[in-house]
C-alpha cells in the first residue's frame, strides 16, 4: 500500500473516531439532561412532600393546641372557683374564672358517654365571629360552640338555638351525626346544657334533617323559632319539626316547655343540616 493510500486510510479512520466522540458526547448531553430533569423533579417531588408533610403536622398540632385548650376549660369547670375577685355572684362557681377570662361565656354543654363538654360562648360582635375563632378569640377552622346572637340567656328565650361545626374528626358537634341511628338516641338522650346562672337537664325530643333556605323562600325554618307567642303557634312549630324528624323518639312536647336546639352541618344532602330539640325536665320529671 502506497504512502497515500495509507494516508487516506489513517483520515477515514481519524475522522470515523471523530464522528464517533461526537455523538458519544451527544449521548452524553442526552443523559445529562435526563438527569437534571430527573434531579428537578425529584427536588420539587421532595419539596411538595416536605410542605405537605408540614401542612398536615401543623394541622395536627393546631387540633392538639385546641384540644388541650378545652381539656384546660373543662379542668378549670371541674375545679370550680374560690376567690372573691368578681362581682358576678349570681353566676354559678365554676364558671366565674371562665366568666373573666372571656365574658361572651353563656354556658356549658355536655352529653354523658360523647366527646360534648364545651363552653357555650355568644359574640358581642357579631352572629358568626365563633364560626370560625376560639374561647379565647384567636381565629381556628374549628371555631366554639356558640349561642344564637338572637338569645337571651339571662331570661331564657322559649328555644336557645346552639351551633357547631360538624368536624370530621369528631370534635365540636362532629358526634351529632350518630343520633342518626335510633340505638345511639337511647343511649345519649340526655343532654346537660348549664347556663350561666343555673344547672340544666335536657331530654332529646327530636332528631331531624333539614336544609338551610333563603331567608325569602316561604320554608320552615327549624333556627328561626325562638319563642312563641301562643299555644297556637308552639304547636305549629312542633308540627313542622316532627315532619323533619328522623325517627319517632316517643318525647311530647307541649306549650310551655324550655328548649334548647343543636345545629350542625350534614352531609346528607347540599346545605343540610342536622338538628337536635330537647326539652328541660323540671324537678326531674318529663
């Protein structure tokens, strides 16, 4: 083979090595692209757990704040109180720190044998500010048991209508959902609801399902009743609650009787509602 001919040989191959490291690099870049978008989409898959992650703990720990907060009140209740630093000496004993520490407090609520044992508080300011606040006032999803701005406590109104939010993991008035099962009734028909100034039994009377309206739709609404005027219109409002009613519970009632009514939310049906009346029992008789 002459000198050129080997020249040629030796370029053919120089130049196949050459196209050869080309597209080794080529590939290279490839992968190093892959790669880096692998890396990000492993860091944002990080990053998105990590602040998931966090949401999830900080709502755990804002449910455990609120729950030592009430197990702080119920403590304090069951403590009673015993200075002589407050000039409301009507009000009951064990409610008098409380009273001082937030004087929208109007109550208590407890049913034996379920997670209700709460103060009952009614804003100043307006209807809803405990929809979505705590007994001390600072905003929380899980808000308080809270009475109708409507009512008057002090000369107890015919019905006392007490709200709370249905939560899912059970708190507030999340329970209420059970009295949809007549057997759960029978075992937690009583209720306890204390005002400020007095000691109160409750026997549930009806459990029913209803809807929040339009205040112009010509509906009945169970949260507008708060008193009656007369015999005649008491048992109108008893007729259109009984339609709503889930089950018969065999409780009458009758003109003249103190109320109190529990709202919630319910999932049964859009912008429904769960409602409990329950009649106090005076001197231990229905």
């Amino acid at each position: 083979m002459d000198r050129q001919a080997n020249d040629k040989l030796m370029q053919d191959k120089i130049n196949h090595l050459v196209k050869e490291n080309e597209n080794l690099k080529l590939m290279v870049k490839k992968q190093q692209k892959k790669h880096k978008r692998r890396n990000i989409a492993g860091i944002i898959l990080i990053v998105t757990g990590l602040l998931f992650l966090g949401i999830l703990i900080y709502g755990e720990y804002k449910g455990y704040l609120s729950a030592r907060k009430v197990k702080e009140l119920q403590e304090q209740r069951a403590a009673g109180y015993t200075g002589t630093d407050i000039s409301q000496t009507d009000i009951l004993p064990e409610y008098r720190k409380m009273y001082e520490t937030n004087s929208d407090l109007i109550g208590w609520i407890v049913i034996d044998g379920t997670d209700i044992n709460y103060p009952v508080v009614q804003s100043k300011v307006y209807q809803e500010f405990y929809l979505d606040h705590n007994f001390d006032g600072e905003e929380e999803d899980s808000g308080s048991i809270f009475a109708d701005a409507r009512n008057d406590v002090l000369f107890p109104d015919d019905n006392i209508i007490i709200y709370g939010h249905n939560m899912k993991n059970g708190s507030m008035f999340g329970t209420l959902q059970y009295y949809l099962d007549k057997s759960y009734y029978n075992q937690h028909s009583k209720i306890y609801f204390d005002t400020l100034y007095k000691h109160g039994t409750y026997e549930i009377a009806v459990v029913g399902l209803s809807k929040i309206s339009e205040e112009s739709d010509n509906t009945f609404k169970y949260y507008d009743f708060i008193n009656a005027d007369n015999k005649k219109a008491f048992k109108k409002y008893v007729e259109n609650i009984k339609k709503l009613e889930a089950y018969d519970t065999g409780v009458s009632l009758k003109y003249g009787d103190k109320l109190i009514t529990l709202s919630t939310c319910n999932s049964v049906e859009k912008d429904g509602r769960l409602f409990i009346v329950a009649k106090e029992i005076k001197n231990g008789q229905n």
